[in-house]
C-alpha cells in the first residue's frame, strides 16, 4: 500500500459520508472550496491515530500524551471551525464530533465493493490489533440490534474467501471459514484450546478432532503432527465437511481422514437439529437449540467402533466440541480412554457434572483452562484439558495451561 493512500481514503470518505451530510444542515456554507482547507486537520488526525495504535501496543503510558494530542487537535478544530470558518456553535459540535471518526468511517465503504485485496488489507490491520480490543468489538454484537447488523456486515466480507490465519498457533495456514467465524482468519478465536493443542500435539500423533466444524482445529493439528502423524476429522453436517476437505486440500495436507458422523454413545442414525448459527447444531436430546432451521438424520458412532472397524490409530490426543454430548461421546469411548490414555481437550456446554464424573471413573485429571477452579465449578461452557492420571510428565503442562492469562 502506497504512503499516499491512507489519504485517498480520508478524502474518499469525507466526501461519500461527511460532506453530504453538512451540507444537508446548511447548503449555502457547506460548499466544498469551504471544506478543502480542513484537509491539514484531517490529516493530523489520522497521524495522532496511528501514534495512538503503535503507543498502545509498545508503550501504553505513551498513549496517554497522544490523546491528549487528540483531545488538544479537538481544540483546534472546533476554535477554527467557529471563528474562520463562521459555522454556529451547533455545526461546530456536528463536525467535531465526526471528522475523528473519518479515518474509522472508511471502513464502512470498504463492506459494499469488498474484494480480496481490500480483505488482505483489513486483516493487517486486524493483525496490528491486540486480541482483547478484537475480543472487546466482538462482545458489542450481543449487546444491541446495530452493533449485530454492523458486526455480521462486516464479518460477512471475510467469510467464504480463501485468504490466510493471522495469528495464534494456526498463523500462516491457508483458510476459508466459508459461512462460519471470522475469528477463524484472525486468529482469535478459542485462543485457549489453541494453546492446549501446542502443547499436547507433537509431530507423529494421531489427533481425533470430533465436532470438527470447518476444520480450524483439523488443519492447526494437521501441521502440529506433521506428514509423519495423523487426524482423524468428525464432523455430522455434509456441507462443513465439504469446508474441512476443502481447508485441507488449500494447505496441501495428506494426512488428514474426514468422516460424516456424529459421535456419541451408540451407533447407527440420529436426529440432528440445525442451527441458523453453523457453529451451534446439536444432536436431540442434548439441550435446547437457539434458532433452529431443521432437523435432519445423521449417522452416529461411537468412538470405541470407530478405531477398531475402520483400522484407525488410536488417538494420542481427542480434542470433544460437541454441542452438550461430551458426556456421551466419553461413554462410547470408555475402552480406547482405558486402553489407549489419550489426552483429553474438552469444551463444555453446561455437562460440567457429568463429564467430571465420567474421568474420575477413567482415572484422568483435569484443570480448567486459564482458570483456578475445578470442572463443577466452572463457567458452563468451559475449555478443560484430561490427562491420564499416571502420565506425570504432562503434569506442568497441565498447571501451566491452568495458569494462561488469555482472554477467550
């Protein structure tokens, strides 16, 4: 990117957002030979912010100087529209207020003609941010009807391209997140489990990745085994495995098994329900659905069948995010848990009870990840690791995966 384009798109912004709106309140003064002498401000503005961005990110007690240029640029702003540019107190407080938002406001006319390139570009700058102000923005969707609609807006320009994960321990690996999270390519998203898989995973294991989704976890421990390794991918929803074929064919992995079935405690077929929110299907009888579009048939196996009828190696890690079926998942695999001693990462959803239950009986011990607490006490949908109890060599990576200070 050129040093002058930055400008390009203050200038563009100004003009498709900004001045139409001044001069909708007052047409006769809002004329453009008028406004062309605030680009300097405009500028100023823009510069203070990325003093603002880098102070934040290398020197935080730095920032507070920058701001107060910012606060000090305001000033100056407001006293020059008011007393050269002969506007009223009221347009003087419209126009303060909204041209330090310019540089943010191009943002918004990137959604409409978005192109791979321009996505590249957000996805730098996503990168520069720290991940608890990605985290931060996030929340706001939950938080009100517009922050949601703006959110999912602009979410919705990096779903479905190929492009690359920007960080965590997925960085550098080729992704589509087709309709799914754009925490995907960020990065962002469970930033805990990912730690947990760097530390557990080592090259030649064989990973089970059981509710797979659209693959972020199959491909990350794909490279973290490597070619020598394998991972084994379940995932209930044909077209979710159709992304996790497609996520691994875009890094070139070979050492990657897909398999349409959900997994539990018994084998045959079972009811799915749909969720209009890909990521939150769940099998019947697993707890309530929010926004469920259909329900449909699955296969279903039980992980104990599966490495024993299909020659599979047995897991060194199993990685469980089943939508409130960890509990039966850990039933049907009660021999290859006894036999084999896998590492266990588990996401719950509220079945806290049940599973703690169940590795007592496996003899397996548990910490929450980035959290001092046990499992029963634990928020709902807790991120936990399971290692057998007799297996005392992975004991610090248990405490230390306890002790991670990450935002999820």
């Amino acid at each position: 990117m050129s040093a002058a384009q930055p400008l390009r798109l203050l200038d563009d912004a100004k003009r498709t957002f900004l001045f139409p709106l001044l001069r909708h309140r007052h047409p006769e003064r809002f004329r453009g030979a008028r406004l062309r002498v605030l680009r300097p401000i405009h500028r100023a503005y823009l510069g203070l912010y990325l003093l603002l961005l880098g102070a934040l990110l290398a020197a935080p007690k730095l920032a507070v100087i920058v701001l107060a240029g910012v606060v000090a640029l305001v000033g100056v702003h407001a006293t020059y529209l008011f007393a050269g540019g002969r506007f009223t107190w009221s347009e003087v407080a419209l126009t303060t207020a909204l041209l330090p938002l310019v540089p943010l406001v191009r943002t918004t006319q990137y959604l409409r003609p978005m192109t791979t390139r321009s996505v590249g570009l957000l996805l730098q700058l996503a990168r520069l941010l720290p991940r608890r102000v990605i985290k931060m923005v996030a929340r706001q969707q939950w938080r009100s009807t517009w922050a949601k609609r703006w959110y999912n807006r602009l979410a919705d320009r990096f779903r479905g391209k190929d492009t690359v994960i920007h960080r965590g321990v997925g960085a550098g690996l080729h992704f589509n997140t087709g309709p799914s999270h754009a925490g995907y390519v960020l990065g962002t998203s469970e930033p805990l489990m990912q730690a947990a898989f760097s530390h557990f995973i080592k090259p030649g294991m064989a990973v089970y990745d059981l509710g797979a989704h659209v693959g972020f976890f199959t491909v990350i421990a794909s490279r973290l085994v490597g070619p020598e390794g394998d991972v084994i991918s379940c995932e209930p929803l044909p077209d979710n495995v159709e992304m996790i074929e497609y996520n691994v064919r875009l890094n070139q992995f070979t050492n990657v098994r897909t398999f349409t079935t959900a997994i539990g405690d018994r084998d045959g077929e079972a009811r799915f329900h749909v969720s209009a929110v890909p990521s939150w299907g769940r099998l019947e009888g697993t707890g309530q659905l929010d926004q469920k579009v259909d329900v449909i048939s699955v296969p279903i196996a039980r992980i104990d069948t599966i490495v024993r009828e299909r020659s599979l190696p047995p897991p060194d890690v199993i990685k469980i995010d089943v939508e409130g079926a960890e509990a039966d998942v850990l039933q049907g695999a009660r021999g290859t848990a006894t036999v084999h001693r896998p590492v266990l990462l588990i996401e719950l959803h509220g079945t806290n009870d049940a599973v703690t239950e169940l590795l007592q009986e496996l003899s397996y011990r548990t910490c929450v990840l980035g959290a001092d607490s046990v499992v029963t006490e634990a928020h709902w949908n807790a991120q936990i690791a399971a290692i057998p109890g007799e297996r005392d060599a992975l004991t610090p990576a248990l405490e230390e995966l306890a002790r991670l200070n990450v935002e999820r």
